[in-house]
C-alpha cells in the first residue's frame, strides 16, 4: 500500500496567523507577515535559533510557545474541505503526519476534530527535528 506524509500546520489546520501571535509574545519581539513567513523558507528551528539568540532550540510542549499555541489551536477549525480529503485518501492510502509542531497538541487538535483515526503515524518536531 502506498504511504502518503502530511503536514499539520497549513494543511490540515491553517495556523499561521497563530503562530505569530505567539512567536512575538513568547520572544518579546515583533515581526511583520513577510518576516515571520521567511523563517520557513528552511528549518524554522534554525531561523529561531538566530532570532532568539539562543543555540540548540528543542521543541517541548512545556514551551511558552507551545502552551499559548495549543490553546489558541484548540478555538480554530480544519482547512475548510480536508475532512473529506482525509476521508477519501485514508481508505487507500496508509497516512503519517510530520510536523514542525510537537506532537501533543497535533494529537490533541486532531482527536478533537475526530480526524486522529486517519493517521498511522504522528511525528512533532519533539521526535526528531526536521
């Protein structure tokens, strides 16, 4: 069977303007849209290492990041049409998310929106920075 990776973020949840929110709280900093998008251009990990100042980065869900993220990810729906992307896809194809995002709040948003169940596999950047 074939396999099919997912990301989270901006695919199946559209958390950009989230993200920003809470990069610019959490770092005490302020950046425009077009700043905040280049940090995606490579690993997001490394662009914060050099915005932060701070050497070797690692995700956790106890992050101030990650714990202003996850409440503000719970208020917000699914990309308007994946639901019934995943539901066609799942029948014929084995599927695995992967995700700059840890792991826990992925879980959680996607057992809340009864969507967790398509997914073999739920890898966060708290697995393995990629």
């Amino acid at each position: 069977m074939k396999s099919i990776l997912f990301d989270f973020d901006g695919v199946i949840v559209d958390t950009f303007s989230i993200a920003l929110e809470c990069t610019q709280k959490s770092l005490k900093k302020s950046f425009s849209e077009e700043q905040f998008r280049r940090f995606f251009d490579g690993n997001v990990y490394e662009a914060a290492e050099v915005t932060s100042n701070k050497n070797d980065i690692a995700p956790s869900a106890d992050d101030p990041f990650f714990q202003m993220y996850y409440k503000r990810l719970m208020e917000i729906e699914p990309i308007n049409g994946i639901v019934s992307i995943l539901e066609v896809l799942s029948k014929d194809y084995v599927m695995a998310m992967v995700s700059s995002s840890v792991t826990s709040p992925i879980t959680q948003f996607l057992d809340k929106q009864n969507l967790a169940h398509h997914f073999e596999l739920i890898y966060g950047a708290d697995v393995h920075l990629s």
